[in-house]
C-alpha cells in the first residue's frame, strides 16, 4: 500500500515508535485497500464508502472523529505550556489507520468471512510488534480487534462495558465514521 494515502495522519502520530510501527504495517498491507470500498452493500455505510476508494475515506473519517475527542479530551497537549499529547493519541490513530486492512477485495460467496476482518488484521500487525513495547502494541491490537463493538466477532466478543477508553474511542469513531444518516448541522441560534 502507498502509505502518502495517510501520510498526513502519520505525522499526528507523535511518538516515532508508534508512527514507525503503523507505516510498516502499511507498506505491509496489500494494495488493493486503496481501492476497495469500505462497504459493498450500503447497508452499513454512507454513499462515500461505497465507491472506489471508500474504505480510505471511510479511516480519514474516523481519523477526523479522532480528533474530536481528542480536542474534547484535551489530549493534544499544549507546546505553550510545555505539555506533551497524550500517548493515547497515537494509539488511537494507529489503530484507526489500521482496523480494517484485513478487509478483502472480493468475499465472493463467503461474505461471512467479512465479520472475521478485525481478526485477520490483528493477525497482520503481528509481525511488526517488535517495534514498540508489548504493552503499547498489546493495546492498539485490542482497539483493532474491538473496533466494531458489539458486533465484534463472537469468538471474541467483549461485554462493552469491559473496554478501555482507547477501545472505546476507536469503536465509536468507526460507527460514526459509518452512519449514513449523521447530518452536522451549524445553528447560529438555540432553535433550529
């Protein structure tokens, strides 16, 4: 995969353990993510990621909400005041760029298969974990595995309330990233 997709995502990653391991994960990542939608059937996901290229639109959209709650958390830190960002930032954003490269081009009359893709790119990390701490890679594993909350696969199907916070951050900004019907709308007065 051509990482320059992302590349201005990689550069939020702030800790160059963590920046380093998620390029590596996606050089390792096959090509045809680039091009594959984040969805076939629309069912799940708005019209943007069900055409070519979708997917990728799909993690910048969750990459965006990210940023959100990181601005509502107030862990992007402070350079004025000589405040680091939160490490958790980086995790988030590592697991965001890469929850879904174990999606396939084509399921083909095994779509099923497609409810394993949290399995299949946690497997797909793996060979890149020497490059951070086990606790950090450990983590932002768990955030891809997690990541579609409570339709994660059944084999390892957490009760919700048992997330961590970066579980959770990366699960809710893949469902926002996914709702068709999320419409923001800018009021200049309290009612409309």
């Amino acid at each position: 995969m051509n990482i320059r997709v992302f590349q201005d995502i990689l550069e939020q990653i702030h800790n160059q353990q963590i920046r380093q391991f998620t390029a590596k994960c996606l050089e390792d990542t096959p090509d045809y993510i680039e091009k594959i939608p984040a969805s076939t059937t629309g069912k799940y996901h708005p019209l943007e990621a069900t055409k070519e290229g979708g997917l990728v639109w799909h993690i910048r959209l969750a990459c965006w909400y990210a940023n959100m709650f990181f601005n509502a958390f107030q862990w992007n830190g402070d350079p004025k005041k000589n405040i680091e960002p939160d490490i958790r930032t980086d995790i988030i954003l590592s697991a965001l760029l890469l929850h879904d490269i174990g999606k396939k081009a084509d399921y083909g009359k095994n779509f099923w298969e497609y409810k394993n893709h949290p399995i299949v790119a946690g497997n797909m990390i793996e060979k890149n974990k020497s490059i951070l701490p086990e606790k950090v890679f450990t983590l932002i594993k768990s955030c891809i595995i997690y990541h579609m909350g409570p339709w994660t696969p059944p084999s390892i199907l957490k009760d919700i309330n048992n997330y961590n916070i970066c579980e959770l951050v990366v699960y809710q900004c893949d469902y926002l990233s996914s709702q068709k019907t999320l419409k923001v709308i800018l009021c200049d007065n309290i009612n409309c």
